[in-house]
C-alpha cells in the first residue's frame, strides 16, 4: 500500500476500533489492522489509540521548499560554487537574476537571504554530481580489481600456456608526456617472450596488441598475470579474454611485489634494455618501426637464444644458492615437453628451419641502428631548432661579486695545513 493509502485506511480504521466496546471485538479490528499494515501488534495499538495524524513523518515540517527551484537554478547559472562561496554573493546573484528572469516572490527572497551556508548544502544535495560514490571504493581502478583475482600460487609445472605481461616504459627517465612503451609477455614454462611496441599506455592499444601476440604463439594462451597498472586493468582486455568460447584465466599480482612477476620481470632488462637501453621515445611515428624491430627480436630469442630457469633457491647463513637447469632456447623447451601435439612440434620445427640465426641477429641489429640513429638525428635537430629560437634572448648577467669562502672551507683548509708551532 502506498503512504496516502495506508494514512486513509488507518483514519478508517482509528474510527471503528473507537466505536468498539468490548476486547474481543477491539481485537478483531486489531487483527485486521495489523494483517493490512504488517505493523506489528504493540505499535498498532498506539497508531489507533492516538489523536495525531497517521504516519505523519517525524521532525519539523519543511522551511524552504518555495525556494529550492529558485536556488538550484541560480546555483548551476554560475558555476556550481560551494555553499561557503555562494552565500556572501546570494543577493548579488539574486538581484542580477530578477533582471532578468523577473523579480520573484517577496516569500522565496526572503527565504533565499536567510538561508545559511550548512542550509544551501542540504537543499542541493540532490543536484550535486556523487563523485564521492567512487572516490571513497577507490574509483575505476578498484572496480577493475574486484573483477580480477591476485594470483596466490606460482604457474610453475601447469606446462606452456600460462603468461606474465609487463610494460617496460621508453621515457629516457621522465615519465612526463607521452612516449612509446614496450609489451612483454613471457610463457612461465617454456619462456616464449613476444615484444610489442605501444603509445601512452592506452587500453585499447594494450588489448590490439595482446591479440596480435596470441595469433603469433606457437600455442594457445591458457592464463596472463599482470600488474595493477590501468593498461592491463580495463574493460578492453576483461572482455577480450572472458568473451570467448574458452576463456582466460586473468590475474593480477600484489601491490608493490615485483616478484610476483619475476619471469617477465628479468626479460625485461634481458630483452628489451639490452636492445633499445634507456633512450626516450617520444614521437608516435616510431611506433610501427619499433614494433618491426619488436617482431624480429622476438623471433631471434625464442627460437635462437638459450635461457635458464630458476630450480631451487635456499638460504644458507646471509647468502641464497641458487640452482638452474640446463641452458636451452624457448623452442628446444617446447620440443622437450612431452604432452607436446605433433601439429605444434612440426610448426616450431618448420619455423627453425625458416630463420637463419646470423642473419636474423645481423637484420635485427641493423634495423636497431638505424632507428637509433634515425632518433637520435631527428632529436639534434629538434634541439638546435630550440636554439635558434632562443639565440635571440638575452645573455644572462653575469655575477661579478666576489664570493665569500665559507666557514667550513677556512676549517678544512686549517686541517689539511696545521700552524706550525713556535720555537
């Protein structure tokens, strides 16, 4: 029953509980009373027995409800200001707004000039955009998080097919602006690693490009770790890999725990320092060339160059012994698995019988050099275009004064040369 309702059967009612004159028929039109309402029976009693109004609402009737059109309305016409900043200029802004608007109600003026600042927070609560809603939960980021679990036991001896994915940063040690980033993704079984090239962290470009890595693996993608960064935390890459007909397993790693993604973590320094170092990219246009470079190299190291993995790791006393297995490249470590499909061991197979290794290793660093060079040539330029700009500009004075020497320089001068005692 809506609230007008139940207020006008309760009347009805009030009036025959009244009219009864003994219990049990007082009882009666109790029972029904409380069927109708679900109040409960003690509660009942008193809401038939009182002389109030039916289910008035408790506190004090409303002041200012003329007002609160006029207020909202001045409120969004200049700018939004908190109740602190709108209530010295209220009656500025409301003679500026009778201008034109027409002047309003000798009652709604009055209201609106005797309104306090706590008062104008109250009444345009419900215009108010509710930020606070996500703020407060942690915003965007968090939502993504509680839809993506953190890994809590390592991938090791599942086989291939379960990754780790990092972004390496080409910001040549400023992370203002935007530049080039490097996509590492590293198989935890076999060490398959394949390196794309992507601009300012974008999501959309993080997922184009984790599409392009999966249709170049040798096997499918079963599982990818990541950190909690907001390329890999997005609705871009949520649903590439939970809309399809076997979807992948997505997890994420502790807060300030690089451990947890030490397989990429290492090829990180190994694969993409070593080939580009810490040079910042800052150009958009270099992005298909880098990616080349990118494709290449992958290539080189998975199917030419050896690796090792971790075995054990044991402290003794204050240091760690540490033992690896046998150096082999990523293709020989597939080769050796033995639940390996015939139809994967042929494509590796055909794949190194297709590549030369000195002549991949001698294409990939040609192309590396070029593009360095290339880089470095378009950055002289930008920098001695910047000094032609400012050849114009003043000298700066120079300061002629002479400078004092501290207290500190006469002490180290007196302790490298002690006096000489006298005869």
């Amino acid at each position: 029953m809506s609230k007008s309702a139940t207020r006008e059967y309760t009347v009805k009612m009030r009036g025959r509980y009244r009219a009864m004159k003994t219990k049990r028929a007082k009882g009666c039109v109790l029972d029904e009373f409380c069927r109708t309402t679900q109040l409960e029976r003690k509660h009942a009693i008193k809401v038939l027995r009182s002389e109030r109004e039916p289910l008035r609402p408790a506190g004090r009737n409303p002041v200012y409800t003329e007002a609160t059109d006029v207020l909202e309305r001045l409120w969004m016409l200049f700018d939004q200001p908190c109740s602190k900043l709108m209530h010295p200029v209220l009656p500025s802004y409301l003679a500026s707004y009778e201008t034109q608007a027409g002047e309003q109600e000798a009652r709604v003026k009055a209201l609106l000039l005797e309104m306090s600042p706590s008062t104008i927070d109250r009444l345009l609560r419900p215009y108010r955009v509710r930020t606070s809603l996500w703020r407060g939960h942690g915003g965007p980021i968090a939502k993504m998080k509680r839809q993506i679990p953190v890994r809590s036991e390592r991938w090791d001896g599942r086989g291939p097919g379960w990754f780790e994915a990092d972004l390496v940063a080409h910001s040549g040690g400023s992370m203002e602006g935007s530049f080039a980033h490097t996509l590492t993704v590293t198989d935890t079984d076999s060490q398959w690693t394949e390196m794309r090239a992507i601009w300012n962290r974008a999501g959309h470009a993080t997922c184009m490009r984790m599409q392009e890595i999966e249709q170049c693996l040798p096997f499918p993608m079963l599982g990818v770790n990541t950190d909690n960064g907001p390329e890999f935390l997005n609705g871009h890459l949520i649903r590439y890999f939970k809309q399809r007909e076997v979807a992948v397993e997505q997890t994420r790693s502790r807060a300030y725990h690089k451990n947890d993604n030490a397989r990429v973590e290492q090829k990180n320094g190994s694969h993409v320092r070593t080939l580009l170092g810490y040079e910042r990219f800052d150009d958009p246009d270099c992005i298909e060339a880098l990616n080349e470079i990118l494709v290449l190299h992958s290539c080189w190291t998975n199917l030419f160059r050896p690796c090792m993995k971790l075995i054990s790791k044991v402290k003794e006393g204050h240091r760690y012994k540490k033992k690896y297995d046998r150096p082999m490249t990523p293709s020989g470590r597939l080769l050796a698995t033995p639940s390996l499909p015939d139809a994967l061991g042929i494509q590796i197979e055909s794949m190194l019988k297709k590549y030369d290794c000195y002549t991949l290793k001698c294409l990939v660093n040609s192309k590396t050099q070029q593009f360095l060079q290339s880089f470095a040539s378009a950055s002289t330029i930008g920098r001695a275009a910047q000094s032609v700009d400012t050849s114009h500009s003043p000298a700066p004075i120079k300061d002629e004064r002479p400078k004092r020497r501290s207290h500190h320089r006469r002490a180290d001068r007196r302790l490298r040369n002690p006096p000489q005692g006298r005869v």
